[in-house]
C-alpha cells in the first residue's frame, strides 16, 4: 500500500510538472465593460462562474456569480473600462 501512494505522488507530481508550463501560459481573462458600470468599487458585476478559470469546475456554486471588481480579481478575473 505504501508503494502504491508512492507511485500515485510520483505520477501526480510529473503530471503538474508537465501542466505547469500549459497553465503558466494561459492568459487571465479580461472582461471589458462600460466606465460607469466599475464607477463605484463597490458596485457588484454578475457573470457566469466559467468567466474564471479557478470556479469554473466547482459546480457546488451557483452559475451565475456576482462579485466586485476586487472579488473577480482574486479569482484570476481581470475587469477593465472600456
């Protein structure tokens, strides 16, 4: 048994090392909105949970998320003004 965990933790270990390089790549998604609509920090913007890469596949949250700009941004969710 002890074998086997090592084997899995080895295995997964060179997995995320090859996924690294793929992940770092990906670019953070940018959302473009009007000016006023991020006006005031604390206005909340509502979007679907798959606009950020990191609640994309948490399917216990519902589908459509509202957060402020601050909120989306530690989600990996990058808010600009058109």
């Amino acid at each position: 048994m002890f074998v086997a965990i090592r084997i899995t933790a080895a295995l997964a270990a060179t997995t995320i090392a090859a996924a690294g390089p793929a992940l770092a790549a990906r670019k953070p998604p940018v959302v473009i909105v009007p000016a006023r609509v991020i006006a005031d920090p604390a206005a909340k913007i509502c979007m679907p949970r798959t606009t950020s890469p990191l609640l994309a596949k948490d399917k216990t949250l519902p589908d459509t998320l509202c957060r402020t700009v601050a909120g989306w941004a530690d989600y990996g969710v990058t808010i600009r003004a058109k």
